[in-house]
C-alpha cells in the first residue's frame, strides 16, 4: 500500500476510535468542519496539488458537535483546524482554551474589518477565510404555483400565506441556523426576535435535523422559502436551480473562520493549509459556482474572477441595519439553542397548529378581529403563541448565562439545565394548547 494511503488509513482509523491514543502520520491535516462536500472536495484537490507532501482529511459535523468532538478529545489526538462559519463558535472554542494561535498565515491583502465588525480574531486565536451573510432562499416555480409574491424580508415569512410553505432548521444542528437567530434577536430586540422566530417555526412544515436539510428542500420543492447562510442559496442559483437568494436589510454580514485547534498533531502542515485557504489561490476557489462563497479579499484583487451578478460584501455590509456582537452571541450560545428545542423543535406540531387556529379566527372574523371580546381573545392567544419563556432580562443573568455554558458531565449542571428544559418544553405546549382554545372562542364570537 502506497505510503500516502497508509497515513490516510491511519488518521481514519484515529478518528474512529479517539481514546485509542497514537498520533496520524505526518503529512496529514485533519479538518473538522460543517461544510458540504463539494466545498472540502474542491479544497483538498486544489490544496494537494499545491502540496504534495500533506494529505488533507475531513471531519464533517454540525458546529455543535464539532465542539463537542474537539472538547472531548485529548490533546494530541485532536483534528488540526477548525473551519465553520460561526464566529461565536469560534469564541466559545478560544474561551475553552481549546485553539492556538497559527502564526505567519495571515494574508496581508485582507482588510481589518467588514463594515464594523472584524474579519481577523484581534487575539489571532482565528482568521476570516470567507464571509458570510444570512438571508432567505426561495423556490421560484414554487412560489409561483403557490401564488406567492417572492420574499424580501424576514416579516414576509410571517404571513399567514406561508402557513406550511417554510423550511427552517434548529440553531442546536446547524451554526449557521444560530448566527441567523442571533441576528434577527439582534436586529429586533430579544422579545420582538423571538416573535418573529415562532411565528416563523409556525408557518414552516418542518425542522430538518441538518442546515442543509433547508437548501434542499427549497431546490427540490419541498419548501417554497427558509432561512440559510448565504452560499448554500447563491450556490444553488449560480448552478441554476430555480431559486434565488435575497439579503434582508436585517442580516449580517460576518466572517466564516478558521483556526488551529490546541493539542492537535500536525500543527506544522495544519498552518500550511491554513495560509492555502486565506491566500489567493484559496480564495478563488471560493469562486467555483458549487461554492459561491464571498472572499475576505477585496475584489480588486481577484480581477477577472468575479461572476456576473455576484453580490459585493461591502454593499451589504453599508446597508444592513444589524451590527453583530460577537461576545453576546457568545456568551447566550447554550440558552438560545435550547430555548429554541425545547420550544419549538420538540413542540413543532403544538405551535403549528397554534399558528393556524390564530390564522383561521383572523379570516373568518375579518374587522371583527380589531376590536371587542374576540380581538382581546386573539391577542391573549398571540401573547400565549409567540412570546419566549425567557425574559430579555434573564437572557442577559450573568448567572443565568452560566449555568448554561456550564459542563453539562457535572451532574449538578445537568441536573439543572435538565429541570428548566423540561419546565420550558411542558409550559410551551401548554401555552400553545391554551392559544388554540383562545383562538377557537374568538372565532366563535
């Protein structure tokens, strides 16, 4: 067996069984990433032939778990780069102690920020390799069967005309589903995000256990729109599925990081790859129309390269109306995620069918719904349906936010993030069941 094969062997067989102990073979990187294949495929042949002597192997997995994998593993036994598109991830890994700093891979070229927000780690625990905006993708011959006027807005999913027509995913599955959660709560405010939120998760058929479970949904028709980053829509369009893609003002427009994780093997090749990816050769990749990503490098630099049509990250960045704080999307990683479970991914049918009682009392009282006994009942049930459980002032509980990013191993912590889970999760179907009832009298009126 070819000696190249043997070491790609050998740190497969290291990720299957990471207590087993044994370091890979030099000469291979190991990057665990939540990026689809045609992404790290189009990576890996570009990057071997510009370096033959190292191997590139892949680790796909969600965010969460990718942070999960890396904190359980030992050190020396860890992948060697962290790549994903959630800069809070990113924090919470670097508040672990869980990255290093990969010195002298930094593209000179790449400006300091976008818009306000930084593209590099100002540590240099992470660098910007690509950015990312959040917005929605949309099916054109579905919408158009369906009568649908297309979707600019986040508001515009909210409309009872797109009761089941939605696919959205969970930000506990998908990081990029958490940046954009954080950005519409955000953008809106925490009590006004959630509102939009579940009536959101109402109007949606489903909760794909994947963030690519939405994008393909949307390509074959299964959902008519959904909420997803950036280049799972443009990659779609620009390798001309029926879709299209539209930033909403209320996006951001971040960077998709990359990092050399703490106790990995192959520290030495593991920056190589890493100065790859942030240098030109890597950035036009980014390019190829099964990616479409945005580069961190100024356009001017990629002459000739840019597609028609392509959208330009510091337009976006000038018109967006939500500037993204990091630290706070850091510091409430754990509660948004389960918030967002326990209240609508575990009870999904409950707040559908919530959704569509309210939707059916509105229609059949028309103006009648506006004022009197049945509008005091509509409210009552919308307060019930579309309000968080948490309180803008608990969200923000240094104390509250600490149990949350506690290590859910101490039984204490688990013991207690269990309880409130289970509180949440029996008081939303309760709320959603009381909404109906509400709703059923109001139309009755």
């Amino acid at each position: 067996m070819p000696k190249f094969r043997q070491c790609a062997l050998a740190a497969g067989l290291a990720l299957a069984l990471p207590l087993a102990g044994g370091a890979a073979c030099a000469g291979t990187v190991t990057v665990i990433t939540s990026f689809p294949k045609d992404l790290t495929q189009a990576y890996k042949t570009a990057f071997e032939k510009a370096h033959p002597g190292i191997t590139l192997e892949f680790l796909n997995k969600n965010t969460v778990a990718g942070l999960a994998y890396v904190r359980e593993t030992p050190v020396g036994q860890r992948p060697d780069v962290f790549w994903a598109s959630a800069p809070d991830a990113f924090e919470v890994l670097n508040r672990d102690k869980l990255l290093e700093p990969a010195k002298d891979v930094t593209n000179p070229k790449v400006p300091d920020k976008i818009g306000s927000f930084p593209i590099n780690d100002p540590g240099g625990m992470y660098y910007g390799q690509a950015l990312a905006g959040y917005g929605i993708m949309y099916n054109t011959r579905y919408i158009k069967a369906h009568k649908l006027a297309p979707p600019r807005q986040w508001t515009d999913l909210l409309a009872p005309e797109w009761l089941g027509h939605v696919g959205i995913t969970s930000p506990s599955r998908s990081g990029t589903m958490h940046l954009t959660v954080e950005t519409i709560l955000q953008g809106e405010g925490w009590d006004k995000g959630w509102n939009t939120m579940l009536r959101m998760a109402g109007n949606s058929s489903a909760v794909t256990e994947r963030s690519f479970g939405v994008p393909d949904g949307v390509n074959n028709g299964q959902f008519g729109a959904g909420p997803v980053i950036d280049f799972f829509g443009l990659s779609s369009k620009f390798s001309k599925f029926p879709v299209d893609f539209v930033y909403p003002t209320e996006t951001a427009i971040v960077p998709a990081n990359i990092a050399l994780i703490a106790g990995a093997r192959n520290t030495a090749e593991a920056k190589e790859f890493i100065k790859f990816a942030l240098g030109t050769a890597g950035q036009e990749v980014l390019l190829e129309p099964k990616i479409s990503r945005l580069p961190v490098v100024p356009y001017s630099e990629l002459k000739g390269k840019i597609p028609a049509g392509y959208p330009d990250p510091l337009e976006l960045a000038k018109r967006s109306t939500v500037h993204f704080d990091v630290d706070l999307s850091q510091q409430r990683y754990y509660l948004v995620q389960s918030l967002f479970d326990q209240t609508i991914t575990f009870r999904l049918k409950e707040l559908q069918q919530a959704t569509k009682a309210i939707y059916d009392a509105e229609r059949k009282l028309g103006d009648k719904a506006k004022a009197g006994k049945a509008a005091e009942l509509l409210a009552q049930a919308r307060k019930l349906a579309w309000s968080p459980l948490v309180t803008a002032q608990q969200s923000g509980d240094g104390q509250f936010l600490k149990l949350f990013a506690g290590d859910k191993r101490d039984s204490a912590v688990n013991q207690k993030i269990t309880q409130l889970e289970g509180e949440w999760n029996g008081k939303a179907r309760a709320n959603y069941d009381e909404a109906v009832k509400l709703a059923q009298q109001a139309a009755s009126q």
